[in-house]
C-alpha cells in the first residue's frame, strides 16, 4: 500500500543522507536547493533528481501530502523531521553495495577535518566566515575543492586528501563546484568545541596562552611543531 511505499521513499532519502554525511537537520538545509531557509516542493523535486534518487511520480506525490499535508507548496523543517526520524537507509546502502561503515567513515572524515580546521581557525584569531574568505585561494567567492585541498596541505595539519575530499563531499550537499558559506560557518561553529578538544590534546590551550591574545604567529607555529616536527610551512601561509 501507500505506507509500504511512502516508507521505502523516506528510507531512500535517509540512505541519500547518509552515504552524503548528513544529519537530518543538515539534510533540510541540503535539500533547500534555492537557499531560502525554507524546503518547497520544488526544491524537494530538484534535489530528489539531482540525487537520482529514482522516486516514481506517484511516490513523490505520497512524500508530498506527508510531508506538505495541508499543500502549502513548502516542508516545514518539523515535518522534514518527523517524517524521517523514523526511516533507515542502511537496507537501501546495503542493496546498493554500500555498507553502512562506508557512510559513517565518511562523516567521521568529515568531522575530523572540520575539528582540525576550526582549531587552526582558533589559532589564527579568526572566525569561521574569515576563514572562508582565507580558504578561498583563487580569490573567487567561492571554496571549490581546489581551494579546499590546497590550503589543508598548506596548513600541515594532518588531513589527509581522503579526509579533505569527504568534507568537500560533506559540506557541499546539492550545492556543485563549491562549498556554500552559510554551510561551511555552521558547521565550524557545530565542532568548534572538538577543534578545542584537539588543541588541547597537543598541550595547547588558546584561552590560557599570553601569545594567543597579542598575536597569532608564534601559537600557531607552537600548535604545528608540536604535532609534526617535519613541518616547515607556518599556519598563517593561507592568511588572506
């Protein structure tokens, strides 16, 4: 019946979420295709075709009197919730090949990564949205992936190109050639405190240090050396 079927649409669209490392709420906000804060059914088309999610009309026309009841033409972000907090997508994966670890390494990636980039963030007195602007090598407007990838290895961090390549796939959502910056500033902020976890794994404290306040420059020098003595490239190379 309908259920059957409107169950299997949502699995679906959880198991598109997950293989993308994306919660349910950054989900919403990857679905938005047209960035107004709010998913429509447009935007609900679009993604669904863009994900080549396969989804028979009649399918979609189940997902949209669930999720859109009263035909207000837009999901609200409780019924976007609601709908898929109780869907799975690790039998969707599964029939796919993929296995469930495959999408969660990629999240893990994901979060490492941001943790890592937050914490240089930290030690270069800069904000996420600076950051942006920082990351952004061509000078563009945008972080593409080229972007992205050069300033991790500039930066010595220790993120790997498979690490980088999963942010990119994570942060980018629907969004193509780049990471929206709404996107990338949300999700500093969402791991800002593992980023000071990890600093101060590495004996660093960035509240506590006497330089952090005056100047970047030496901290951050101190937070390269301390976990790869081979580095030679100081954080601030990619200050822009």
């Amino acid at each position: 019946g309908g259920g059957v079927a409107l169950g299997g649409v949502l699995d679906i669209i959880s198991a598109a979420l997950e293989y993308n490392g994306l919660d349910l709420d950054m989900g919403y906000g990857a679905f938005d295709a047209d960035g107004d804060g709010v998913v429509s059914r447009e935007d609900l088309q679009k993604a669904t075709s863009t994900l080549q999610l396969q989804i028979t009309p009649s399918d979609m026309q189940n997902l949209y009197q669930t999720l859109d009841p009263n035909s207000t033409g837009q999901v609200s972000k409780k019924a976007w919730l609601d709908a898929l907090s109780g869907a799975s997508g690790e039998e969707v994966l599964n029939s796919l090949g993929i296995q469930q670890g495959e999408a969660l390494s990629l999240l893990h990636d994901a979060k490492t990564a941001l943790q890592l980039i937050s914490a240089s963030l930290t030690f270069n007195q800069m904000t996420p949205r600076e950051g942006y602007s920082a990351f952004d090598g061509d000078e563009d407007g945008v972080v593409s992936y080229a972007d992205l990838s050069s300033a991790v290895a500039a930066l010595n961090l220790g993120i790997s190109e498979q690490q980088a390549s999963h942010l990119y796939q994570h942060l980018q959502g629907l969004q193509h050639g780049h990471i929206p910056k709404d996107k990338w500033v949300e999700s500093l902020h969402r791991e800002s405190k593992g980023g000071e976890d990890a600093l101060k794994a590495r004996g660093l404290t960035p509240t506590s240090s006497p330089v952090a306040g005056v100047s970047g420059k030496g901290v951050s020098e101190e937070c390269l050396d301390s976990s790869s003595p081979q580095s030679s490239r100081p954080i601030e190379v990619y200050r822009g």
